[in-house]
C-alpha cells in the first residue's frame, strides 16, 4: 500500500460529498484491494468515515468468448466453410472443428445454409450471398464496454458461455462524525502514568480484535519414550494388570537385593555397578519378623533350600542406593499381598520406571534406563503359564517370533531370556529376561507353598530405538538430546490387537 494512500482518500472525501472505492482506485492508478486496505485503517481510527458496501455486476468474456471475437462466431466460421457448389455435411462436421455442430445449427436457424437433397449425397449450401456477425460485434463492444445488450441476447450468449457476469463488491465513502484528513496515532497500552495524569481521556485507543487468533503459545511435547510407555502400559491394563506404585527411586539393599534372595557378595552390589547414598547412608524401618527370616534363609538356609551359608550383615542390608531394578518394587508388593488381611489372593502386577547402574556410558549403555516389569501370583502356576502369557504379551506388541534360552538369575529358577526375531536385522535378538521366582524368595515373605509367581521384564529404551529408527542411546536421552527430534517425532502406535 502507498504510505500515503490513507491521506490522499480523506484530502479527495474533504471535496465531494460522496465517491466510489472503485472510481478512487482508477483515479489514484492502484489496485481496488490497496484502496479497501486503506479504508480499513482508516477505520480503525474511529468514525471518520462512513462506508456503505455497494455491489457491481459486470459483463465479461470468457476464453471462448474472446476467440469469437478474434476469429469470429460459430456459426460465422460454418458459413466461411460452405463453397458455392455446396459440401458433404460430414465433410462440414470435420473441418469446421470442435464447435462445428452448435455453428452449424445457428447458421441454420439463421437461415444462411440449407441441405440439398436433390443430389446424392445431400450437399450444404449457401442460402444468402453475405452475411453479418452480429454475434462477433456484439462481443467487440462488450469488450470495449460500450455494449447494451438486451437481457435476451446476455442470457443467450451466457448460456452459449461466451460472457460471464462478473461481482464486484465496493464501498460509496462519505464524511463521518469525526472526520478529519489527518490519521491520530492510536494508544496501544493504557499505563499509569495515562491515568494518574488524566491524559486518557483526551486520547484514542485502537480497539481490540477479540476474534483474534494472537500468537500460538508454546506447548509441551511428550518424549518418545513416554509415548512408547503410554503403549506398554495400555498393553498390560488391557491383559488386566494393575500398575505398581514406583516412585520411591531410592531403596535399601535389603528390599533391592537381600529380599531377592540374592547374596550380600553378589558382584551387582559392588560400587562399580550400582550408585550407593551417602545421606542417608543407611535405613531403619523393615519388617523385623520378616528380616529374620530373610537372615536365615541367606545364611541357614530353609523350606528344603541350603541358602548361601554366611554370615548375613544386617549393616549391609542397611544401605541405601539407587534401585537397581524395579523388582525391588516387586518384592514390596508380594510382601504386601502375602500380608493382607483375609490371606492371599491372586494378582497381576506391571510397573514401568527408571532404574540406576553404574554403567559405563556408550552408545548402547546409559546410568539409567527405564525397566518394564510384570508379574503374577497364582496358585499352581507353571513354566508353561510363563511362555503363554509371554506369547500372548509379545504378539500384543506385534512380536510373534519367540525363542527362548535357559538363564540364570539369583531369584528366580527356572530364568529364560527371551529373543524375538527381528525381520529388519534379519536375525534373533535378545528383548527381555524372565522366570519363576525360587521358593527362597516368596515363603519368607509369608505366602503359601502352593502359590507360584511368574515374572518378565525388558527395557524400554531398546523398543523405542527401534521403533524412531535411533541408533545411539544418547540421541535419545540425556543432555545432548535434539528437543526438535522431540517436539517433531511422531505418535507412537503399536501393531496390536
């Protein structure tokens, strides 16, 4: 828009008393849509003008239009094509083109050829020496705008589309109220200093647009790996699993190690695998019968085990540390449900939760990670329970290739790691651990001799690099994470059913 374009509306209104956005536009050389433009800021200013929406219909040829004018009408251009010893009417069809029929047919009606039928086959000739291309003059003066047609002839040539009408909206401009040929600058703000001053009221405020959309706020983003466990989580609600409270990431070694039947000179609790507290050190609270029995478990042993034959420290049990896996969690809950009160019933559990090693840090390896964990307690439950439950969870996740291998963990006998084939590598991989937790860990807690507990757990981290195509781990997590890979990745949406 011309800087001054605004100015030079109200000078020309200062003159007349009404005009045209239309007429300005051609007066001042511009497009109709600056001029418009510039009657909105006018308008933002208060009442200084007053506009009235006018509508225009215009005339207009259209492509076909045109050509009639540059080569002449349909019918004109069939008449041209007719010699004086007359021609076939197919003959005719094809050299007079694509309009060829409709000319053809006025040039009839017009009676400016007839059909021949004395002869064999029957010839179109000439009717009249010369004619007159109404049509063609017609559209000439439409193009020029000195055309008057009559409603009849509009009607037919629009239906013939050689015109189009044409809607123009515009605006008849007149003095307002509060005219004036100078724009006042509008107040955006009203501050303190306007109204302890009184100067407010002696100024215009631009009024707000409350239909305004105002600038897009920023937003969070879920991680992939939140959206990934959002997946898990709806996988295990669905197979009817209630979810572990897990937000203690501090634990003693009693409950991460010792109530997991795993001995106090196991290399995992040695400082260079696991993250040990300093304050607070150690602690206090624990069951005491039931540390009692975890004692003799380790160090007697019991229920037809031998245990570990040591001397189980109870000031080693005492430390704190990062939970080195939620089964710690685990432990906590089967404690819980073989204590409640009206005795045992059966359960399923899953948890979900970040996990603390003392790792050394490369592009598969991170000091934390995330753990997903489920387990079941049931009366009789075997190893075949295990595999088909396994099964039916791994083709949740759309995982229907499963091989198992004999494993061995300190809780739990028989221990099975679980490999799925994957057809992108080509090749089996390793996705998770599982197995039955041994006797040693579940009657010291209190539960009958007859209930069983099947366990599996895998990383989440692993699925998910798998599933956003990251390679290395620390483009996933950790401080040299790009927040646009998070703001930008995409749903997460697993294949099960």
């Amino acid at each position: 828009m011309h800087p001054d374009l605004t100015e030079r509306i109200l000078l020309h209104l200062e003159s007349v008393d009404k005009v045209d956005t239309l007429d300005l536009a051609t007066q001042f050389n511009v497009d109709h849509q600056k001029v418009v433009g510039a009657l909105k800021s006018i308008q933002a200013h208060g009442d200084l003008v007053n506009a009235e929406t006018v509508t225009h219909k215009t005339l207009g040829l259209t492509d076909e239009g045109q050509s009639v004018v540059e080569k002449g009408s349909h019918e004109a251009t069939v008449y041209g094509l007719v010699p004086a010893e007359g021609i076939p009417q197919a003959v005719l069809m094809v050299n007079g083109g694509p309009n060829a029929k409709v000319g053809f047919s006025k040039a009839m009606s017009h009676g400016w050829i007839l059909v021949d039928k004395s002869v064999q086959p029957p010839l179109i000739k000439r009717k009249v020496d010369q004619i007159v291309d109404t049509v063609r003059e017609q559209l000439v003066l439409v193009a020029s705008g000195k055309s008057q047609l009559s409603a009849k002839d509009v009607a037919d040539f629009k239906k013939r589309k050689l015109l189009q009408e044409t809607t123009t909206k515009s605006f008849v401009l007149s003095k307002g109220p509060e005219f004036s040929t100078t724009l006042t600058k509008l107040e955006t703000d009203l501050t303190v200093d306007m109204l302890t001053s009184g100067l407010w009221e002696q100024l215009k405020f631009k009024s707000y647009n409350f239909d305004a959309l105002g600038a897009t706020p920023t937003r969070g983003h879920l991680h992939p790996l939140l959206k990934m466990r959002s997946e898990f989580r709806q996988i295990f609600l669905e197979m009817g699993f209630s979810e572990m409270p897990t937000n203690n990431y501090v634990e003693s070694s009693f409950w991460n190690f010792d109530a997991l039947f795993q001995p106090q000179q196991h290399p995992a609790r040695d400082a260079h695998d696991t993250f040990f507290i300093n304050h607070p050190a150690q602690s206090y609270k624990f069951p005491h019968e039931y540390l009692q029995r975890v004692k003799a478990i380790h160090s007697k042993g019991g229920y037809g085990s031998l245990g570990y034959g040591y001397n189980w420290k109870l000031d080693e049990a005492q430390k704190n540390l990062l939970r080195t896996h939620t089964t710690a969690v685990s432990a906590r809950m089967l404690f819980k449900l073989a204590n409640q009160p009206g005795g045992f019933t059966p359960a399923k559990y899953f948890s979900i939760d970040k996990v603390f090693r003392n790792e050394t840090l490369d592009a598969t390896h991170l000091a934390e990670f995330h753990q997903v964990e489920g387990v079941i307690a049931d009366v009789g439950l075997t190893l075949g329970d295990l595999i088909g439950t396994l099964y039916e969870f791994f083709r949740k996740l759309g995982i229907t290739q499963l091989e198992f291998k004999p494993a061995y963990n300190p809780y739990t006998e028989p221990s099975m790691e679980i490999f799925c084939y994957h057809p992108g590598l080509r090749r089996w991989i390793e996705v998770g651990n599982s197995g039955i937790f041994r006797p040693e860990m579940l009657l010291p807690m209190g539960l009958p001799e007859n209930v069983n507990v099947i366990a599996w757990g895998l990383s989440l981290e692993r699925p998910t690099m798998i599933m956003y195509g990251i390679n290395n781990i620390r483009d996933l997590v950790g401080p040299k994470v790009d927040l646009k890979m998070v703001e930008d990745g995409p749903i997460c949406r697993l294949d099960y059913i």
